[in-house]
C-alpha cells in the first residue's frame, strides 16, 4: 500500500520538480513538491538499503543506510559552502545531529515500543557508540568553540583543520575495528540462530534503485536549497531554522523511513545502527571533510558553531548516552528523545 | 522514643506558631519555631505516607511520598510568586533540585551505609529516573538558559511556556508508563517473596492524618516565609541563600524523615524514589506548573535560572546519575553526594 | 634490554644533570638532559613501584604508583608556588589530569589492546572512580569557576580554601572506603588462583631504589623548572602550553612507564588504578593541598582555573566515565583517548 502511493508520487513528483525547476514555477509551490518528492524517493532508498542490509549483514547495512541518508547532506552542504552560507551549513550539521539522534532514534524508540515492550539492541555497540559520541561532540567540538574565544581567525582555523583530520583519522580507525580487527568480537552468541529473510529485491536491483534514487534527491534537493531564502520570507522562518529543523527532517527521510520500519521489525540493532550511525558520520566524517573542502574555496569554514547549536548538541549526546546505555527501548525513551527534539525546535523557531 | 519528641514538640509548637504570628512575636524566634514544628509535622507526614506505602507499593508509596513531600514547596513558591519574589522561586526550586538529589539521597545513603555494607535498589528505576533528570535539568532548564541570551523578553517567556508543557506533558506520560503500560515490567523477579508489613496506622487513619499535617505544614510554611527577609537581614544571609538552602531543608524534612527511615531499613528501592523522585516532581511538575501559573499573575516567571543555580543542578544530576547508575549503595556514595551538597552550600552562601 | 639502556642514560644523564646544572650550560640543552634523565629514572622508579605493588597487592600497589609519580608534580608545583606562577600551577595541574586520563590511560589501553583483543579491569574500581571523577572535577572544580565570576576575590578565595578542605576529607574517606570498610568487598571471586608472581627486587632493595629515585626526580625537576622560560621563548611555546603538555608528559613519565606495562601484561586493573587512581590524587589532593599551601606564601592561588583548562577537564572526565564504564577495553578506546589528547595539545600550543 504505502509502496504504492510512493510510486505514484514519484511518478507525479518528479517530472514536476524538474519542470517546475526549469519554469521557475512559484516557489513555496516547489518547495513543498520538492520535499514529497524526496520524501517518496527516500522511501525507494530504504527499501533498496533494506535489501542490500538484508544481503550484507546487519554492520555492513547499517552502513550503507548511513552513507546513502548522508549523502544528501554532503550534497547540499558543498553547494551551501560554495554560496559562503557557512551558518547554513554548520546548522544543517547541527540539524542532522539533532534529527537523528532525537528525532530518528525517538520515532524508531517510540513507534517500535508501542508494538513491543521491551526491545534490544546490542549493548557493545551502543557503549562504542556512546564513546564515539562523546568523543565528538564533547571533546572535538567543543573544545574550538571554548579554544577559540580568544584566538585570532587564522589559529582557530589551525585548530579547526587539526580537528577535523584527527575526527577523519578516527573515524577510520573506527571502521577498521568494527569490519577487522573485531569483527563480530562483541556479537550476541545467540545470532547463530537468524532467520535468513528473503530479500525484496536482489543485489543489482537494489544497487541500481539506490544509484537512481541517490541521484534524484541530489537533483531535488540541489532546486530545494534555492527555495530556502524565499519559503523563509515567507513564513517568517529564520535561515537557522530551516537549516536545522527543515533540511534536517527532508534531508534525513531516507533514514526516518527505513530506521522505523527496521524497529517495527523488532531489528533494533539496525535501527539504532541507522539513526547513531547516522549522527556520527555526521559528525566524525562529513563535517570535518566539509572544513577541508572549504579550504579550496573562498570561504573557509571553522568548526566553531554558534552557543545554542552547540549546547543542542551536547545536552542531545547526554540525553542519548544515558537513554540508550542499558541496550534497551520501550515507546517512553522514545517519548523523552522527541519531547526533547521538540524543545530544541521550538527554541530555533523562536531564535 | 523519636516518635514520643515529635509529639511533644508538636504539642507544643503548633499553638505556639499560630498564636505567635498573631501576636507578631520577634521575627527570628518564631522562624527558629516554625522550622522546628515544621520538622515534628514532616515526622507525622513520614509516617501516614510510611503506612500508606505499605497499603499501596513501593511505588504510589513513593509517588505519595514525594507529592506530600512538595505540596509545601509548591504552596511556599505560589504565595513567593504573588509578593512578586521570582528570583526566589527559582532559588527555592534549585534548592529543592539540590536538597532532594543531593542531601536526602546523600543522607539515606550514608546512613543506610553505616548499617549495611552494600545496598541496592532496582537499577531499571535508577536509569528511568537518570533519562528523566537528564531530561529535564541538562536539556529542559538549560535549553532556555542559553537560547535566551539573545531573545526579546517576550520570545523567552514564549520558549519558558512551550518547554514547561512538554515537561508536564512528559511527567504524565512517564506516570502512565510506570503504572499503567509498563506496570511491573522491570520489577525483579524474586518480589514474590515480600514480607507483608503491617502498616503503622490503618488506610483512613493515615489519610487523615497525612491530610492535617499537610494542611498544618502549608500554614506554618507561609508564616515562615514572611519572616526571611528579616531573618536574613539579621544574619547576614542573601535572599538566595535562604530560597537555596534554608527552604529546601525544613521544606523537604518530610522527605529527609522518611527516605532516611526507610534506608535505615534496608528498603533502597523507596528511599531512592523518594529523593529522586522527588527532584523529577520539582522539576518536571512542580516549575513548569509555576510558569504557567506566574502567567495569570502580575508578574510572569521565565524558566531561566541564574547560571551559579544552573550549573549546580547541572553537576549535581551528572553526578547522581554515575553514582546511580550500578543500582548500588555505600556510606562512600552517600559521603560524596552531601561533600557536593557542602560545597554548593558555601558557594551560595558567600555568592 | 631497556633496563640496560635506562642503566646507561642514568649512569650518563644524572652526573651531566648536576654538573650542566652548577656550571650553567645552554639551557635548551639541559632542557634535553633533563627530560631524558627524569625519563630513566621513571623507569627505574616504575620497576621499583611493581615490584612492591607484588609484595603489597593491587590496591596498596596502585596506591604507590599513585603516589609516587604525584610526588614529582607536588615539588615542582611548590617551587612554582613560591615564585608565585599561579598560573603555570593551575596549568600542570590540568595538564597532569589530561595527561593521566588522556595519555596515560589511552596509551595502556591502546598498547594493551594490541596484544589482546578485549581487556577486563574491576568494573566496582571503574564506578568508584568515574564517581569521584565526577565529584572532583564536574562539581569541586566547576563550581568556583562560575560562582566566582561574580565574586570579589576575598570570597573567591574562602570557596578555594574551604572546596579545598572537603576534597581533601573525602579523599581521605575514599582510603578508608578502600582500605578499611570495604576492604575486598568489590573483588572478583576468582581473585583466588592468582599466580604468585616474584618480584624483581625484595622489600628493603625496592623501597630504597625508590627513595633514591624519587629524590634525583625531585632534583632534576627543580633544575628543568628554570629551563622553562628561555625553551618557552626559543621554540615559541607558551607556558600554558609548556605547563599543560610537556610538565605533564615528563613528570608522568614515571606513571607511562609503569602503566604501559602492567598494561601489556594484561593487569588492567593496576594499569587503570595508576591512570585514574593519579588523576585523583592530583584533583583531590595535590591541587587542595596546593591552595592551602599557597595561604602561606605571599601570593595566595584561588581552586579557579582558566576556562579552556577547566572544559578540556570536564571534557575529558565525560569522555572517560563514558569509555570505562563497562569494565573493558581494547586498542580503539585507547585510540579515542589518545585522540582526544592530541585536539587538547593542539589547543593549548596555539592559545
């Protein structure tokens, strides 16, 4: 049913995004076709990753629906650097930390829990995960903020570069520990016994759909971008605003949809995979990539984030790392993530 | 014994604290007669909420506890709230944060400690209760703090309203999941073998009894709050002080009294819900309904807290939260928590 | 083989040390012979600590260690003290915190973890810590830094002294904790078949290298305390940052040695007691004992620490509760706090 009325969206959504893009049809229009559109296609993206994931093993698809969530992000915020709107981009980061770890995580947390009382994700992952959180948000972002206070623009970019190569490095590291050096070390035993799903579509199909579907949101959202200015004028919406809680919900659909389904499944280590994972990529990789890029452009980008997106940021890892240290969920932690989502939302709206 | 004093001291402090705020006796001697009944009075509430935990579990025991525990704060602040005194509302729920997170749970667990060696409580409640003070003091409180600090006056109090209905919209929802979805769920499995106490007083004795004490604490309360400005002209003390301080110690004896009784006899699980559940009521209860109460009053309360008072439930909640956290006890844990509590008493004393 | 060489860099490096010394050679030179002989003599002092830690078991051996790489920090900082660089006193003192929990334990962790896949410490230890962790610095320190931004000194100063007292009392409780009440109340139950392990050196020898070591440590720390100002200006590193890395990262050489290998003989338990049994002695006991010293010299040093100081601490206090918590570790969680360490470095050399 709902793959149905995503198809038929699609099928109307994007020919008219990309007619209306080249007749400069009325902008808040477009805006709002532009974000169904994306909408639909990260719905294919979902099923495409789930087939994949279902292929690849639960690590590997966390992965990938990590990376193809994330690349509309990376897309967006590269043409955003190129335009100099730094705060754009620094709030579309802090956004889609935000969006993932409370809004992504409490649906998935919630909806998950109101099917299932208690669910369980592996707890080894989770402390990993907490560390890494803890590491980049705590420490490597906002040490820059405090550091650079008082020092000159040119130190604080120092610090910043240094930063974001050591959040590269580690991010590496961290790949090689979970895909090598330990892989399936902190594995649950009893996996020996997992049902083998039928995947929806095979390796290539689902391959080509992503590849395809990929391609369109970047389409999309590179003509969404240019509505901001105006749909934020019109609405009496602040640029902030539509960086962190906009692009953030549009930009992170691939991953709503897919990290809900995934928890209604009761597959909560995917789920949890998807929408944490999500968040350090975020991160400990397409951050500190996004500051390097902009050193080849003609404005560069610190890491320093305005006090309010930082404060949203830390007091969100805190939440998390208390919430999701016992390995385990019910529809309540979800209900706290998204009151605090809504909190944060509201105090960007009214800034 | 114990029991036989707080009689006397009643017998006798009661009359006297009526007829001597009639007659206007000196200021300083009757806030010295106030507190003291007011300590007898919470001796009583003790024990009527003691027999009517028994009848009802360990945990409307303890929701129970920590209502009649705060009907005082809250009356105290609504009469603060009219005179005006808003910054020592704030103050006297930071108090309350502090007295109930830091000096009752340090005191119930000290004291515990010195008769047992290890005591433990159910460790699904402890990080329950961690999420939510995380919840509410590290996200709801400072959220506001620093989103306000470039807001219009009127954009924070629109902030101050939206956050403090979330806050009493969670506080219900967490009472719906712990007595109504998740009823019983994380309770240990070896509870069927409860020692079924015989209650001090029966049902209606308690309920009469806890209904006069009540009634009794919130009349002495508000003689007691006209004397403070007096009193602390006399000593030396700020205005912050006595909300911090002064005020959360007589105002939380009640909760001291029985989480303490209830340590000392082993029964952590009640003693550990008294004080943080206590501190979740004050936060997530007891200030939001004071904001939204301060509106159809002369003068509207934002929830912005001064930065000594939010930093100090701030450190205070991360602190309880890893001493929490093992579902554990000792005299040591107890000896950090009230160290913590002196050392914000002298910073507030001396601010 | 290592102990051949740290023979022959003492049997050079300590007569250079006090001839370079009297007769005044460069100084960026001695600077050099200083280092590597307060290096050599760590090692020494590591041998001797392990073999009493055999003779005396974890704890007391722990204790030791603790006790004996502080002591280095201690002399210098009074020398420092009476020449009335507050500033560079505060900055060791951070820089020995970060360099216990940073570098110290990430590099056990991370050396440890290349030999063994997954490392097990005594979680109990890890809670007791992360408690008093929290305590020292999220509470003891913070609390001064903001409560006396708007304090006159005078104030500032009684806080200092009377934080510094209680952290000091609780301290001490932590020792009786540990040794006294709770004696073996924490320890694994296999803690039976441990391997009687001989130590390198009886009693008498141990105890005796160890006061000579100590005593050459002290006195070539003093001499490398005078190279400071002039290495400062002819590298251009400021004394921040002179303080906070490299003070710490010479005078714990004594905790690196001796933890990295108690790490690499997968005796986490020591190797973990050293990191943050040293960062404990030096929030709560070197830096009271500091401040109540400094009452007696003419320029009196206020618990008040600069605010990228005091974040990089509170940061890294955070980072580490979160990473040990769960009681083990492996080569990535040292990799994340050695990274951790290096944005720190970074920091302070460009402040």
């Amino acid at each position: 049913m709902v793959n149905k009325v995503f198809f038929l969206i699609l099928l109307v959504g994007l020919p008219l995004s990309i007619i209306g893009n080249i007749l400069h049809w009325p902008t808040v229009l477009m805006f709002v076709v532009y974000c169904i559109t994306i909408v639909a296609l990260a719905g294919y993206m979902g099923r495409a990753t789930e087939s994949l994931a279902i292929v690849s093993g639960p690590q590997i698809g966390g992965l990938l629906n990590a990376t193809f969530g994330n690349a509309v992000e990376l897309i967006i915020s590269i043409f955003a650097l190129k335009a100099g709107l730094i705060g754009v981009v620094l709030a579309s980061l802090t956004g889609s930390v935000l969006g993932n770890l409370l809004l992504v995580a409490g649906l998935s947390f919630f909806i998950g829990g109101l099917k299932f009382k208690r669910q369980n994700f592996n707890v080894y992952d989770a402390r990993h995960n907490s560390g890494l959180l803890m590491f980049a948000v705590i420490v490597a972002f906002v040490i820059p903020e405090v550091f650079s206070m008082t020092m000159s623009p040119a130190k604080t970019l120092s610090l910043s570069i240094g930063i974001s190569i050591i959040l590269i490095m580690l991010y590496l590291a961290a790949l090689m520990f979970r895909l090598v050096t330990h892989r399936g070390v902190y594995q649950p035993k009893e996996s020996g016994n997992i049902e083998h799903e039928e995947p929806e579509w095979k390796k290539w199909k689902a391959i080509i759909v992503l590849a395809f579907a990929t391609a369109a949101v970047a389409y999309v959202s590179e003509a969404l971008v240019h509505t901001f200015e105006e749909v934020a004028e019109t609405f009496g919406w602040t640029e902030l605003f539509i960086g962190v809680i906009i692009v953030a919900i549009v930009g992170n659909a691939a991953e709503h949809a897919s990290a809900i389904i995934f928890a209604f499944k009761n597959k909560m280590d995917i789920a949890v995979e998807i929408a944490i994972g999500s968040t350090l990529q975020i991160a400990m990789f397409v951050a500190p990539v996004l500051v390097l890029i902009s050193l080849f452009l003609p404005e560069k980008m610190p890491l320093v984030f305005t006090l309010p997106e930082l404060i949203a940021m830390t007091s969100s890892v805190l939440l998390m790392t208390v919430i999701s240290n016992d390995g385990e969920t019910n529809w309540f932690e979800g209900a706290t993530l998204l009151a605090a989502y809504v909190i944060m939302g509201i105090g960007f709206y009214l800034l």
